[in-house]
C-alpha cells in the first residue's frame, strides 16, 4: 500500500461547550485543506467516523450535513465501529484510493459526547457491548475491570502497576497543546483516586471528549519526503468477553499487527513511535504486548521502568494517549494517525522525536470486538 497524506489536523480535545459536532467537522475539514493546499471543491470522496451523533447530537445524517459543507455533491460513507469508527475511516479511505476510484480523499473523524450527563453517556456507549453484558450491569470499565483483574492475577502486577502507563501518558500530554488534561499525575494522586470498577479508578481511565481531526489522503505522490500509509489493516473478534478463550489476549491486535508488519515489511523492532488505544490503563498494557513490544505479561514491567517515554526506544502515546489527550470515540483513530504524521513530518512541536522514520496506531472498538491497525513511513 501507498497511500499518501498530504494534509492533517486536530482540534483541540475537551469539554468544549462552546462547540457543536457541526463546529468541530468544520474546523477539522477547514484545517486539513489548508494543510494539503487544496479546496473544498477538490475533494473526491469522504469517509467519517462517528460513534453517537444521533444520541447525542440529534442527528444521524451525518453524510448529507457533510455534502452541505463542502458544497458540492460528493460521495460520503459514515463510518460507525464503536471506538474504532475513525481508524476504520482511515482504512475503507485507504481501499477506495487503492482501487482507483478516487484520486483522493477526505477522512474526518469527530464526537460531541460532553452535552449530556455522563450516565447518558456511559449508557450510548454500551451499545457497542453485547446484550448480556448490559443485562448484567457492566459498564466498559467494568468490562476492561475485569480484564484487569485477571491479568493482575495472571502475572503477578499489582494495582499501583496500572497508574504507570497514566502517569507516563499525562507527562506527554503536558507537551500537546491539545490535550484534554496537560499536567502531571503521581502515583500517589491515581492510587488515591475514585474506585470506579476495582482495580481500576478514576484516573486509570480516559475522559469523556469533544474533538474531531482530520486527513486528505491521495493515491498519487506529488513531492518528495512525503509520509505514506503503508498498511492499514482491520480485524475483529468476538464482540463478549465471555466468548474469548483469555480476556489478557486481544488476539484481533496480534492478528491486524502481524499482518501489518508482514504487509510493510518490518518487525516491532523497527517501529519508531506508537499510538496506542489506552481507553483504561489494561488496555495499554495488554497493547504494548499485543502487539510484540514486550512479551506476555511483562508489558507492565516496560512501562513501570519508563521503556515506553518519550526519550525511549519505544515511546508509546507521546500525545498522551486517549487517557490524557482525551478519547471523542469516533476521532480518535483519525487523530492517532495526525499525531503520528506530524512527528514523521517533523512538526510535532516540543514531543518532536529526532528524525522517526516508521510509526504505528493502533485503535480498539469495545474490548477488542474491532482493531485497526496503520503503520505510516517517511
């Protein structure tokens, strides 16, 4: 796969009560033109990401407001798999450019999901959940508590071993202008904090985020020193917990990872930066071995020891991840991939890496019911 990227952009990510969902798509759309040098009148095709417009926005025909936008008449496919709707965006984009359909594309991830109280929230969330976990009464942190327990068991890690992956993501975030949360936590202040599911508290998880982000992606290089997509992989397993065989496994992870790494040909090894879905502290934990940075039950141990920091050999959420940067479900796949194209450009700002070569993200639906997985190159 070849897939250019010649434009990105983000919004800032928060409770940003002075936005509507309209807001943030525009800005996010507006933002990547200017960065790609191109028109409203130039984009071919478009593929959004978006999880609960219509329960939270009162609007479900995202495909036309979108149309309305731009302007012009243009085809618009709504992309929606729970948590990974925009790193699934990104992939269906990136097939109908490799088929020759379109010369290119716009690819907008966006949420509003701070409008309503956060039970509403929590509850619109669910639906991405099987029946009987939500006749059983589990939340999400309730589902990634009980992966968390198994695995603290399994492998020995304890519950102070979860505050680490926060605590190293908030340190990042304080160098992303548009993070959510920007400041440091201590070990002290997550162990001390709400439980919300045991073992996980309250800032063991990611926040409840307005944003949107943005991407024009071609299927023609222009220039020289472009940055590349070259493999996008989606995979799924079951959509219960019950049904998997180990809740420590994301095995759809291991599977879109092997894939991708077979597809660009490279290992773990020759990957520079990664962005990762840390929804709750397990999930980064269970990625970074998911995905062959550590092996099996020693990713808390990376982690706890700082191998996954920013001046690392494997920096993992140098944006500060969903947990600090802050998680609007349908845009974060989208924004994974802007956060890796702007250190590959070298334009990262002050979380700059020194000259990366190779990145991936990795975004997560529901506990692991969809994955999807880009690897980008200069």
């Amino acid at each position: 796969m070849n897939i250019i990227i010649s434009g990105a952009y983000q919004t800032k990510c928060g409770e940003l009560w002075d936005k509507s969902l309209d807001d943030l798509i525009i800005e996010s759309i507006d933002g990547s033109l200017v960065d790609a040098s191109l028109e409203k009148k130039d984009i071919q095709a478009v593929f959004l990401g978006n999880k609960m417009a219509s329960q939270v926005s009162d609007q479900n025909h995202l495909s036309a407001l979108i149309t309305q936008i731009l302007g012009h008449c243009v085809p618009v496919v709504r992309v929606e798999a729970a948590c990974a709707s925009g790193g699934v965006a990104v992939s269906q984009a990136c097939l109908a450019l490799e088929s020759g359909q379109y010369d290119n594309a716009l690819v907008i991830g966006a949420e509003k999901m701070t409008d309503l109280p956060i039970d509403e929230i929590s509850y619109a969330l669910m639906h991405a959940a099987s029946e009987c976990e939500r006749d059983a009464g589990l939340s999400f942190v309730g589902l990634y508590a009980l992966m968390a327990q198994h695995y603290l068991q399994t492998f020995g890690a304890t519950e102070q071993d979860l505050a680490f992956p926060a605590i190293k993501n908030h340190e990042h975030a304080k160098l992303n202008p548009n993070a959510q949360f920007p400041f440091s936590i201590s070990a002290e202040q997550v162990m001390q904090s709400a439980m919300v599911a045991d073992p996980l508290r309250l800032l063991h998880c990611s926040p409840i985020t307005d944003g949107a982000a943005a991407l024009i992606l071609e299927n023609k290089q222009k220039k020289s020193n472009q940055v590349q997509i070259a493999a996008s992989v989606q995979t799924g397993e079951t959509l219960s917990l019950s049904e998997r065989k180990d809740i420590t496994v994301l095995e759809s992870t291991k599977k879109a990872a092997q894939l991708a790494y077979t597809q660009v040909g490279v290992s773990p090894e020759d990957i520079d930066l990664w962005e990762v879905h840390d929804c709750f502290s397990i999930a980064e934990i269970l990625a970074v071995e998911d995905l062959g940075i550590f092996p099996k039950g020693e990713g808390f141990i990376g982690i706890r020891n700082q191998e996954c920091a920013i001046n690392s050999k494997n920096p993992v959420n140098i944006s500060g991840g969903l947990k600090a940067c802050g998680h609007p479900v349908g845009a974060t796949g989208v924004k994974q991939v802007v956060e890796v194209y702007n250190q590959l450009k070298g334009r990262a700002g002050a979380r700059q890496l020194d000259n990366p070569k190779v990145g991936l993200t990795h975004n997560v639906g529901g506990t692991g019911g969809t994955v999807v997985i880009h690897v980008l190159k200069k």
